[in-house]
C-alpha cells in the first residue's frame, strides 16, 4: 500500500532541507559579496604597496649600541667537566 504524503510531511521532509541548504549557501556567498572584487592575473593592481617584515624605523631604537670590543672583553667562558653524571 503507497502511503499519500501529507503537506505537513513533505513540510518537514523537504521543506525544512531545502531551507537549511539555502541559508548556508546564503552564508557562504555572503562573505564573497561584502569583501568585495578579488584580483585577476593581468589587470592592473589597486591596493597600495605594504611591505611587511621590512627595516622600518631604526632611528627610534632605545638600545645602546655595543662594538665587538665591549661584547667580548664582558664574556665569561666556565669550564666544567660536562655530562649528565659530570664525569666525562
């Protein structure tokens, strides 16, 4: 025997899917929309240049400057037998 399908049975059945599946695709494209145009290979690029990582401003350094003089004459050097049982 075929059951009939009722409207509330196709409701939850495909209704309730189909709605979930539209809201996620909604979301997903969302982001897309609002960020705006991506760059193509071959067109002109608009965004100004950064360059991250780069020298920057060292003329604002707090640090003292050492010459190699200075650094090595303040080098203790400690001699020790070594080794996790210190018997090597």
């Amino acid at each position: 025997m075929i059951a009939q399908l009722s409207g509330h049975t196709v409701a939850v059945f495909v209704g309730i899917p189909a709605l979930i599946v539209a809201v996620v695709a909604l979301l997903v494209y969302a982001s897309s929309i609002a960020k705006g145009p991506r760059y193509r290979p071959g067109l002109s690029w608009w965004a100004p240049p950064v360059w991250i990582g780069g020298p920057g401003d060292r003329t604002t350094t707090t640090a003292p400057e050492l010459t190699a003089g200075e650094a090595a004459a303040k080098t203790v050097v400690v001699q020790s037998p070594g080794g996790a049982s210190a018997s090597w």
